[in-house]
C-alpha cells in the first residue's frame, strides 16, 4: 500500500508532533526496547529511515559515531535537525 506524502504532510502542517514521541510514555517505552535490543553498545555508522521529528534519533546518535536519519516530511525533517543539531555526526 502507498500513502499519499500529502497525508503526512497535512499530519505535520496540524501538529508539530502527530504522534506524540516527543512526551508519550508509550514512545519513549518503544524507543528504550528498540535500544536495548541494539547487539552493540557502539556503531560506526546507522542509516534511521522515516525518522520523524528526531527523538529516537537523538537517543541513537550517543551510540553512532556516524547517523544518518531522514524522512520524506520537511516539517519533520526541521524538527529532527533542530533536535540534533548540537549532536555531533548526525
């Protein structure tokens, strides 16, 4: 099945976070089991497809010397670069 990019776009356009990861007990849950299930606890490099607004990405980039995150939504896309832009190799 295909999305219409415009249906994210309009999910983005009404909230700078649709799905609540940035402060919701169910995300940061889901994101310290994705963590945890890592093999390694340091990676040269990740590829994080479809990262949204950059939570996960921020918590994966203390263990990537090197991340590279993106997703097909410019709003999101902002959102994660602000998020990390301290963050070095992201």
């Amino acid at each position: 099945m295909t999305v219409d990019p415009g249906y994210f776009r309009g999910l983005y356009a009404a909230s700078s976070d649709p799905w609540g990861v940035a402060d919701g007990w169910y995300e940061a849950r889901k994101y310290a089991l994705s963590l945890a299930l890592l093999p390694r606890e340091r990676y040269e490099a990740a590829f994080e497809p479809g990262c949204s607004i950059g939570v996960l990405t921020a918590e994966l980039a203390a263990r990537c010397g090197s991340l590279l995150s993106c997703d097909g939504t410019a709003d999101a896309v902002r959102s994660a670069q602000a998020r990390t832009a301290a963050l070095s190799g992201v």
